[in-house]
C-alpha cells in the first residue's frame, strides 16, 4: 500500500523532450470550407419544418454556427437533418428552461454508427457527470476499452468557446469517436517504432511536426514499460498545461473518465481532449488543462504535478465503489482507493462467525455426519447473510469521515518522507498535515463514539 503514495516512475525523469510548448494546438485546426453553404441548408430545412418560428430560425442557426465556438469537425462530419434537428433540440431546451424559470440547460445529443459516434452535452467546467448518459464512462466501455491493433477508435473533445445563448453561461462539450485507419496496421518489429507507420492516417494529416515529435518519443518509452509514461508540457505565455498519457491498450480500464474525475478533483478543467490509437499496441491520451476562474483551490503550477502522481494510482485502479466520494471531493483519490481495499480487506479477514458458533463447535460431535452437516449448514449461512459483501460496503459508504481519518492514520505511518526527494512537500503530504491527526486510542473512541452498532463497529 506504500507503493500506492509514491509511484515508482516520475514523470519527465530523464526525458529528451523539451516541456514548454508553443501556444497553439499542436493540431491543425479544423476547417470546413462549405460551413457557409451548410448554414444556409439548415435554415431552410429548419424553415420547411417549421417547429422555429420563421423569425427565429435565422438567429438560432446564426448563434449555433457563429457564437457557440462549436469545433469545424463537427459541422464537417454531421448532415444538414443532423444539424438542424440539434438545434431544434436545443431551442426546445431553452423553451422547457424558460417554463421552469431556469436559467441552466440539460442538453444531451447522440449519434452512434458502427464507425464511431457523436456525443453533444451540456458541460460545467471542472465538474464530473454523477447522473445522466454520463458519456465519457460510455466511450470508455464502448470505444476505448475494447481498442486494439485488430480495431481502434481515436478520440477528438472539444468545449464549446461561447454559450447556448446570450442570457446562458451553459458551455456544450462535443466529442467525435472514429474508427482508425491505421498506415500500416501489422508493423513489423523495425516498424513498431516508427510513428508514421503506426499512427491512424487522419490523426498524421491533423498533427502538427512538434505533437508527431512529443507522441513519437512517448510512444517508444511506452513500448518499453509496463506502466503508464506521463509527460506535462507548459503552454508559453499562459498558464495551461497539457498531459500527454501513453499506455499499451487494454492494460487499463475507464481510464479516461477517471482521468477527467481526477483533475475535476483539483479544480480544473479541459479545453480539449484527444486519445489517439497506433498499431503497435499503444493509446496515447493528451489533455488540455485550465483552472476554474475564482478557484480556492492550489494553484494549477502546483496541483499538475499531483496529478500527475495520482494518474499512475488511477491507471492502476481506474474506479472503485467509492467512486462518488472521489467525484463529489468528499475523499480524495488515494482516500477512496484506501477505502476500497479496506473493504476487500474485510470481506476476507472480518470474523463472521462469532464466539457462538466457535461454542457450538466444541460441543457438537465433529465424527458424527449429522453434526458436521449441520455446522457447515450454519457456517455457510452465516458467512454469506450476515456480512456480505454488500452489507460491509453499505457502513464503509454511510462514513467517509472515518475512512479519512483512518487513511490519515495509515498514511502518517508509511508515508515517504517529502524531504528525501523535493525541498517542497507534495499537496497530498501538506494535506495531512492540516487535517487532524488522531492517536490510535483517539480514532478508536473516534469509531465508538461514530459508529450505530456493533456491526459497523467490527468493520471500522
């Protein structure tokens, strides 16, 4: 459990690359050129169907081409129906928001095909999606998971730059999920290498030479590990940060919804996302990260190299049933990792059994078939009914307060002393310091006194 404090690989240890980047893309933006033309079609499909008013429809598609800062890729890959019908969804938004007195819109737009998919939602910056379609948790399980070099699919994210509308802060996310084209899709050993024989064929027409030079690298220290490699890259003259994670293909899983949970932790949000696939085995995920305006907490130059640590932990151990806590910054990443393990710890060691039953056992006649058939009866039945699996997580969940103070405990024990390696210690070790620090007589009374019964009082 040590290990898990302290990841063994430090991220941009020894590495040749340099890590401040100019501020553009890396990619060559999107452009489509018949966007003009296309706007026209849509006002007038919008115009035949009626359901804007005819005054109206020129300025929803106005704002939905011009002032909603929605990426070109999106205008080049959908139809004009496609078009038009999200943006009668989204007037329909507005009217049901209207009615209700609401100023925040739900906005949730869907298009799979065996090629990939479109996914469009309304998205608050540095916040995780707990309830709804929870989209990014479905192109991990759909997309990125099942990626292989038999069958891939790249990822393009991008937030919207404007609002819904003039009276609305709602900002919409859009994500683009495309089956990959690899140049070579069998490299050979020599060839494995070689970025520009594994890389998917639209991916190198969007590159730019510095990101085919930053993936190439990443990607050859990644063939030559186990685990994840994680570089951060400075944006000149701004205060971003960008990730670039690669690792083999289905060596983790939902890693790239617990990723957005992990940096949403620390109150920062992403301008754009991609997770690029390449023949040889490799995923390539790279982030794009700010901090929320008015954010109380540490500074973006300070919480990126935390992440970066928890992102080996949450490559390891991507989701857990404490999940939510983690989402809702009721525990942090390592806290809620601490309870989950807590609570495979109890499903095994946690004496079910009772002193009764031990009793019954030196009473009973372990020769005689009906005895013995008997106790394993009742064996059976009390292991499974009384403490199960779910009853055990049940009292973990009903107290997070103790799992973070028994995570203190744990931690302050075998935590690695920040001094050996850094002058300053890591956000997570300055947190424990300014969280209280119980004895084990203290956190014992701590759980008596917490605790409703003697049921939770055993696990705890």
């Amino acid at each position: 459990m040590a290990n898990l404090l302290s990841p063994s690989y430090t991220p941009g240890h020894n590495s040749p690359l340099p890590h401040t980047v100019k501020n553009t893309s890396g990619y060559i933006e999107n452009a489509f050129p018949g966007k003009e033309d296309q706007m026209l079609q849509v006002t007038e499909y919008l115009s035949e169907k009626a359901f804007i008013p005819a005054a109206l429809a020129q300025n929803e598609v106005s704002w939905f081409y011009g002032n909603l800062g929605i990426d070109d890729m999106y205008f080049a890959s959908e139809s004009v129906e496609s078009i038009a019908n999200h943006i009668m969804a989204l007037y329909g938004a507005k009217i049901f928001a209207y009615t209700k007195n609401d100023n925040g819109l739900d906005i949730n737009l869907e298009r799979e095909t065996e090629e990939g998919a479109v996914y469009i939602h309304t998205s608050h910056p540095g916040i995780s999606q707990l309830y709804g379609p929870q989209h990014e948790k479905r192109i991990d399980a759909k997309y990125l998971d099942v990626s292989s070099t038999e069958r891939a699919y790249r990822l393009e994210s991008y937030r919207s730059k404007g609002t819904v509308s003039s009276s609305s802060s709602t900002q919409l996310r859009t994500y683009f999920v495309r089956e990959c084209s690899f140049v070579n899709p069998a490299p050979t050993k020599e060839q494995e290498n070689d970025i520009r024989e594994t890389a998917d064929k639209s991916f190198l027409e969007k590159a730019t030479e510095n990101t085919l030079e930053i993936y190439s690298e990443i990607m050859r220290t990644a063939l030559s590990r186990t685990g994840p490699v994680i570089e951060m890259f400075e944006v000149e003259g701004t205060r971003e940060r960008r990730l670039v994670i690669a690792y083999k293909q289905q060596t983790t899983q939902s890693f790239f919804s617990a990723i957005s949970d992990l940096y949403h932790y620390y109150d920062l949000y992403s301008t754009r996302k991609y997770v690029e696939q390449f023949s040889n085995g490799i995923t390539i995920v790279s982030l794009y990260l700010n901090q929320i305006p008015k954010s109380t907490a540490p500074p973006i130059e300070h919480s990126i190299h935390q992440i970066i640590k928890e992102a080996s932990l949450i490559y390891c151990l991507p989701t857990t049933p404490l999940q939510s806590f983690f989402q809702t910054n009721k525990l942090s990443v390592q806290e809620s990792i601490y309870g989950y393990i807590g609570w495979i710890f109890a499903q095994h060691f946690l004496n079910r059994l009772g002193n009764e039953y031990t009793s019954l056992v030196n009473i009973l006649d372990t020769n005689n078939s009906t005895h013995q058939d008997v106790l394993t009866k009742m064996k059976k039945r009390l292991r499974t009914d009384t403490f199960t699996r779910d009853y055990i997580l049940e009292i973990i969940k009903t107290y997070p307060e103790l799992i973070k103070l028994l995570y203190i405990n744990f931690a302050m024990i075998h935590y690695v002393n920040p001094a050996v390696n850094s002058l300053k210690p890591t956000l997570s070790y300055q947190r424990l310091r300014t969280d209280s620090i119980l004895t084990e007589e203290e956190l014992h009374e701590k759980i008596k006194r917490t605790t409703s019964n003697s049921h939770e009082l055993m696990v705890f």
